[in-house]
C-alpha cells in the first residue's frame, strides 16, 4: 500500500476530549475518527490492527473446541421480559419499532443464545454446546471516557457454554482460561487472572484478566503473603489502602468470565434428559473479550513520547518502508526503481507493506510519522543507503539503525518476523 494513496492520513491534532494515549495516538495516527463521545469509524489501518485482532481471538476459540455463530444486534422486548432483565441493563438503548414493538440494541446476549441453543440440543448427546459471536455491542454508558477502553459501541467476543455437570463446566472454564491468556500473549500483553466477584448472575467468584499499566482505570490486589491476585470488589473496604498486605497495581481490563450458573437456563426452561433418566437444567458460562478493547489497551501500554509501537501480531502493517526524494532526477529514479523491487519482493513473499511514497515531504516529516503510525520495522531507501547497495533498517522500538544488503533484506525481514517479540512497556 502506498502511502499517498491510503484514505487517512496522520494529524496533530487529537480530539478534545482526549483522554488517554490510546484515544490520542489512534487518532493521531489516522487509526480511527471519533463520531461521538464513546463512537469511533475504523479507518483502514484501525481496521486492520482490528482485524487482526479479531483473527487471534477467532484462533484461539475455535482450538477450544467452540463453533461461531452471530447473533442479532437488535433483541426484542419479550426476551427480556422472560428474565426480568429489561429495567435491570440499564445501559441497554430502548427504541420502540413498528407497531409499538419495544426493542433493545445488544449490551448482552444471554436472551438470545439460551433460547437458541434450546432450539437445536434436546439430547444429552448434543452437549457441551460452546458457541461464540464476535459482534458490535452497545452500552449506554454514562460517561464514554478512555478512547477504545469505554465505548458506547465497541467489537466484543462472547462465548457461552452449556454443560449438564458441574464438572464439565469446571474443566471448560479452566481451558477458557487459558485460551483467554494465549489471546492477550500474541497480542503483546502480559494479563494477570484476577478473582472477582460473581456480580449479578451468581454467588460464586467469576475471574478477570487485567494488564498491568500506570495508565489503567482498574487496581488490582495482589495479596503479598499468598500471592493471590483479586480486583478491588472483594477487598474488604478497611483494606483498600493497605500496601503492607496488598501490593496495589493500577491495570486494564481486557476480559472476564464467569459461571451463569442455572440462572438462564431455568428462566428459558433449558433442560434435558440425562443419561440416567432425569431431567437436568443446563449449567452456563459466558466469556468476553472486547477486540476494541484490547486494541486500545496495546496502545496503552505500548507506546513512547514519539507514537505507538505496535506488535508484530496485530500491526497494521509489517514493514513501513520510506523513500526520501534527492535533488538528483537519475538517483530518484534508482531510488524509485529500487523501492519498487524491494516491495515486489516482499509482497510475494507475504510480508505486508506500507510505502510511504510522498513526494515533497520531509525526511523529518516522515520518520515523524513512521514512528506515530507504529509498524515494528522501518526500511529506508536513500541516496546515502543506495550508496552502499543498502537499506537502511530500524526497528520501531530501538534507537539505532543499521544497514542491511538490499539482496540480503527479504531473508532478514523473514528470520525477525520468526523471532520472539522484543518489546518494552510503558
């Protein structure tokens, strides 16, 4: 992709309502443009650090075993009328339709799954059932804050389970556990499990997955005796401050999953016939990732004073290569001509890029934007590198630059994609 011709371009204007690195730098980096407070369009590099994303958490479910489905976004009234929900979400937007009919736009999707999974498992032969969506969500909150991290519509992944013991459901949730690590891993994060409490759907403790920054809204507790780790809603209140029991670390958080219990199946009738003869209500999980979100949080705990530094896994492009214009008509030619090849070459080889090809733009001005944009790998075509037969390479999160044989730079670019991240947090 060249440069010149990318729709979004970078500015140095962030909104004004900038409140964190994540909603600065994205914008600023021509990622996404702000609509409303907590609505954001995905401009074509936002879209694909997204996408990506979403591949990653799309992986990892389908190696737990869980089949995608997608759900509506538009639920109506009745759904919610069968579990007493409709005046309890009260971040749910209401619209009334045709006729008088009352609808919800998706904050959830209890409603809709428990009743769909009643529709096609009557066995107990036909469970477990896990079964995920990755889906636009809408929350009205009160105060959308923090860029990508607090939404009013925002991409979440939600996977419910069904199960008909106890047991089964215990193992499932502990594979989902690390299928929610292995996510947060090949994006870049280093997420913590964290025990919270059960919240609205059951007594029981249900987990988070918090990634440690100075810049995150949440703390989490790390018992220092024990070594457990807890969000603050099951501290005691006399212990929120103590740093002699507690080592208090502010975070992010990225997902959480919790058991449902009977409460949906029971609501919905959801039961069958178990091996032994007896009726048996379905036992639920639910599990949540916010790809937006965990976009946003990358950018938080990956970027500089100078831009974002993205990961490897989920960069909008793997190589960002910068031509600089000479004074020389013939040397722009080579430049030109050599530039060309190179992403040929590269581009058949698989490796993404993004060429930035402007003309009448300075060296300064574009290595500005290399490094706000983010790409982990910078390659420099110039008179001065052209001179030695070279590019000139510089990865995002090191100082220096070095130069490598234009013959020798496809091998190269292929062995530092092979190798493991090295990456420093903010």
């Amino acid at each position: 992709m060249r440069y010149s011709q990318l729709f979004g371009k970078t500015t140095k204007d962030a909104p004004h309502d900038a409140d964190s690195a994540n909603a600065s730098l994205l914008t600023q980096g021509g990622f996404i443009n702000q609509v409303t407070a907590g609505v954001y369009t995905y401009l074509p590099l936002g879209l694909r650090v997204l996408t990506k994303i979403k591949a990653i958490v799309r992986e990892e479910m389908n190696k737990l075993g869980a089949q995608e489905v997608l759900m509506p976004a538009l639920h109506p009234k009745q759904l919610y009328d069968v579990t007493d929900r409709w005046e309890k979400i009260d971040v749910m937007f209401k619209l009334e339709g045709a006729g008088g009919r009352e609808y919800g736009l998706s904050s959830t999707a209890e409603e809709v799954i428990t009743p769909l999974v009643k529709a096609y498992a009557h066995s107990y032969r036909d469970f477990p059932v896990a079964l995920y969506q990755i889906q636009d969500k809408f929350r009205n909150e009160p105060r959308a804050k923090s860029g990508l991290l607090r939404g009013r519509e925002f991409s979440m992944k939600d996977l419910y389970s069904f199960h008909l013991t106890e047991e089964d459901f215990l193992e499932f949730y502990e594979k989902a556990k690390a299928a929610y690590l292995a996510v947060y891993r090949r994006c870049g994060l280093d997420a913590i499990v964290a025990a919270a409490s059960g919240g609205v759907f059951t007594e029981k403790h249900s987990h988070e997955f918090q990634v440690p920054t100075p810049a995150g809204e949440d703390k989490i507790y790390i018992d220092r005796k024990t070594g457990e780790v807890m969000n603050k809603e099951i501290v005691p209140e006399t212990d929120l401050e103590n740093e002699k029991k507690y080592e208090i670390v502010k975070s992010i958080e990225v997902g959480n999953i919790f058991p449902l219990e009977c409460r949906f199946s029971k609501a919905f009738d959801l039961k069958t016939q178990g091996q032994d003869g007896e009726m048996v209500d379905i036992i639920m999980g639910c599990y949540g990732i916010g790809p937006s979100r965990v976009m946003g949080s990358i950018v938080e705990v990956h970027h500089d004073e100078k831009g974002i530094i993205w990961p490897k896994s989920v960069a909008p492009y793997q190589v960002h290569l910068v031509t600089l214009s000479s004074k020389d008509a013939t040397v722009n030619g080579q430049i030109e001509e050599a530039a060309t090849s190179l992403v040929d070459e590269l581009e058949d080889a698989g490796v993404e890029v993004l060429w930035d090809d402007r003309d009448g733009v300075s060296a300064g001005e574009k290595f500005a934007d290399a490094d706000l944009i983010g790409i982990p790998l910078r390659l420099v075509v110039s008179a001065k590198s052209l001179a030695e037969g070279s590019v000139e390479w510089k990865e995002r999160h090191e100082q220096d630059a070095r130069l490598v044989k234009l013959e020798d730079v496809a091998e190269q670019v292929h062995e530092w994609l092979e190798a493991p991240e090295r990456l420093t947090s903010h």
